[in-house]
C-alpha cells in the first residue's frame, strides 16, 4: 500500500491557493463584494506524516480540504499531488486519483446512506478499486472492519444501529477500502464524546505506521493537533499565520493569534490570564478584509505599519515561519507568557 508514499518524498504540495466566493445583490445578482476564503495559502505534507490546520470556524480550514479535493475550484495557485499538478485536471482526468486521496468527514452519521448497510458502504470503494468478487470482497471487509476495532459480525447492520464512535470508524474503513496515500482528517472528532475522542485519535495514529499514511488534519483543538501533527499551520481569515514543526510551535509560539489559540487551552495550573485573552471571540470574517495584516483590528500589538501593505512570511528559526513583521523581529513579547 501507498508506493507512492515514500517517506523522504512529498506527498501534497500547495502553493498560494487562492479561493473566492462572490457576493451578489439586487435583481440582476451583480456582484457587489467578494468572501476571501483562501487567500495564498501555502504548505507541503511528506508521505507518512500529518500536517495540522488550526483555527477558529470560518476562518477557510475546510474550504483548502474541498480545494484539494477539487471539489471546489481554484481561483489561483497549484495543487501538487505525489509531483503531478492536479489543479486544472478535469474531474475525467481526476477519476484515477480520486482513490488516492480520501477524506474523514466531521458529521460520522451524516457521510453515510442511512438506507445502505455498513458492508455496502464500505463495499463501494473495493468496488472503485477494482475488486468484483463476492468472496475477495467479503474478506476486504471483514478485514478493514478488524482494522478500525469493529466486529465483522455487524456487516449487516444500518448506520442508525451504531453509536457515533463506531460510525466514526466505519467512515475510516470506508476511506481506508480504496488503499489511499492520503486522508483529509476534516475535524474528524469533533461531534464525539470526549471519552470516543482518544480512541479515534490513538486509532489513527496506529493506521498511520500500520500504513504508511499521510493526514492533512483540520481542527480547532490544539491538545489534539499537538499529539498527532508533525507540522502546524495556523490559519486565521483566509491566511496561514504562523507554519512550523509542531513542537517548536507549542514551545516557541510567535505570532499573537497563535498565543491566542494557545490562552484557551484549559490549564488548571495556570492561575495568571494573559492580555491576549481580553480579545473577545470575534468570528474570522472573511468579506472585504482590510489592507494589511488580517488579524491587525485584533492584535494587540499592532501599528500603522500593519495596515499599509500585505504582510509577508518571515523566517524565525529552522522551519518556522510566521505572518508577522514585529514578531520576527523582536521575538515575543513579555504578555504573551
């Protein structure tokens, strides 16, 4: 599984992805403004390891997912696939990929037929990837079932018969069935319970070297990004604002929206509240941004400078780049502890 996948290669490469949905009014449907989903986003995922993409709702996490998965069409940029650009394949020219690139969705009940049986849902990949006898195919499932911790005893059953937990991993076996090189994680616990929510992470990780897998993991919880990432990008309107080993960005945070996701991690240890929590939860709105920096009406150390000119990626160390000309230069500063 996953030739392809090689771990000194690049599986997905992004380069300045742009995404923008217009905004029409009036009888005539004229457009009047434009959302700014995407706005030059860029990163790369090697095979066998995970990228995280963290921030808030709405700030374009999941738009960069249908992107990549063209099921959304990029308005600029390249999608680099395993060193083939697939940006302006057609959906004809796409087919021989689709089962290369797979996809864990957020709502587990919501991603499967109610009307199909598990066996069935799952089935309809080995189908895709070429697998029509009845006897191979029931051996494919029962051992996917075995792989993702399900009984193989419960083929047969409807979706409604699981708990979300169990449809959970019926979706990674669903997604597993076509042998990918890579599955985007789209915030794939979320609507779990938080005693389900260690279970599919841990699962995921135990596929992931069982399989040689690569995972570009959406999400809004760093305690969870911070155990299964090798890299994090943090994205805020549109924007990647800080990119780094995921290590280096939990013990050396740079940009002020980074601290600020990092302030609300629940800490009982931690008595003192910084500055950057008295910033409010203001959603990541994305329609006419102003000039300059995108976090600039929120930041607290922000100046003209911020405003005049679009703010480009500084270096801060050994692959860790931030969205942030004040930071790079003067380092943290001393309310962010």
């Amino acid at each position: 599984m996953n030739e392809i996948n090689s771990r000194n290669s690049t599986i997905l490469q992004v380069e300045d992805l742009k995404k923008y949905f217009p905004i029409r009014r009036g009888f005539f449907q004229r457009v009047t403004s434009w959302v700014r989903a995407v706005e030059k986003v860029s990163f790369i995922i090697k095979g066998g390891k995970t990228l995280g993409l963290v921030g808030e709702s709405g700030c374009g996490k999941t738009t960069v997912a249908r992107l990549i998965l063209k099921l959304l069409e990029a308005d600029g940029g390249k999608i680099i696939f395993a060193g083939q650009d697939i940006t302006d394949l057609s959906e004809a020219e796409m087919k021989p990929l689709r089962k290369e690139i797979q996809i864990i969705f957020q709502d587990p009940y919501g991603s499967l037929n109610p009307r199909m049986t598990i066996g069935q849902a799952i089935a309809e990949g080995l189908k895709a990837a070429g697998i029509d006898n009845r006897s191979e195919t029931q051996q494919r499932l029962e051992k996917l079932l075995k792989m993702v911790g399900m009984s193989p005893a419960g083929i047969d059953r409807f979706p409604h018969e699981f708990s979300g937990g169990q449809r959970q991993r019926i979706g990674i076996a669903r997604a597993l069935s076509v042998e990918p090189s890579l599955i985007i994680c789209d915030e794939p616990v979320s609507a779990l319970d938080v005693s389900i929510q260690a279970q599919i992470i841990n699962l995921l990780k135990d596929l992931q070297e069982q399989l040689n897998l690569s995972y570009l993991f959406i999400s809004h919880d760093l305690n969870v990004v911070g155990y299964l990432c090798d890299r994090v990008a943090v994205m805020y309107k549109g924007h990647i604002m800080e990119y780094s080993p995921a290590d280096e960005l939990f013990d050396n945070p740079v940009h002020p929206y980074t601290h600020l996701l990092l302030s609300a991690i629940p800490d009982s240890e931690r008595s003192d509240i910084s500055d950057m929590n008295t910033l409010g939860d203001e959603p990541a709105n994305t329609l006419n941004p102003p000039a300059g920096c995108s976090f600039q009406d929120r930041c607290p150390i922000s100046e003209d400078r911020c405003a005049q000119s679009e703010i480009n990626f500084e270096k801060v160390g050994e692959d860790h780049l931030v969205r942030c000309w004040k930071t790079a230069k003067h380092g943290s500063y001393q309310f962010f502890s």
